[in-house]
C-alpha cells in the first residue's frame, strides 16, 4: 500500500533535483454508475506509474491505497460486472 498523495512530473522535465517544473497532482476517478452523492459507497481508482491503485471512496484520503497491476486491475473489472 501507498499513500495517497501523488505528484506527477512532465516526461520533458530533466532528472535534476533543481529543475523548474510543473508538478500535477493524480487525481481520483469514481464510476460512472456509481451514485453522486458525496454518501455513496464506491471504489475509486487512478493510474499510476502502469498500474493501477484502488481506495474507499467513503473513507476518502484515510483509506488504504492498494497497489494493482493492469492485469489485477481488469480482473476486478471483470469481476464487478
């Protein structure tokens, strides 16, 4: 498990530690089926570094992050239709 806080550097950005560069955070995605309301019971996830973390969206950013691979990740897929 990782934490929930990620910034993700441009590919153009040179490997220095000094160099000037604009950081983005990555962001989660809730299910399009899942219900709106801020009450709903749902997993997110995001991409990261070609793979793929999932949470608890109830719990938010106290939620546990685990770590899937791509083909973890589309068994869950599966699994949840």
């Amino acid at each position: 498990m990782t934490g929930f806080t990620s910034w993700r550097k441009s590919s153009r950005s040179s490997g220095a530690d000094d160099s000037q560069c604009v950081e983005c955070r990555v962001t989660w995605r809730k299910s399009s089926r899942s219900n709106s309301g801020d009450d709903s019971n749902c997993l997110e996830a995001r991409s990261q570094s070609g793979a793929f973390q999932v949470r608890d969206s109830k719990l938010g950013h106290g939620s546990p992050v685990f770590d899937l691979t791509v083909i973890d990740f589309k068994a869950l897929l599966a699994a949840a239709e």
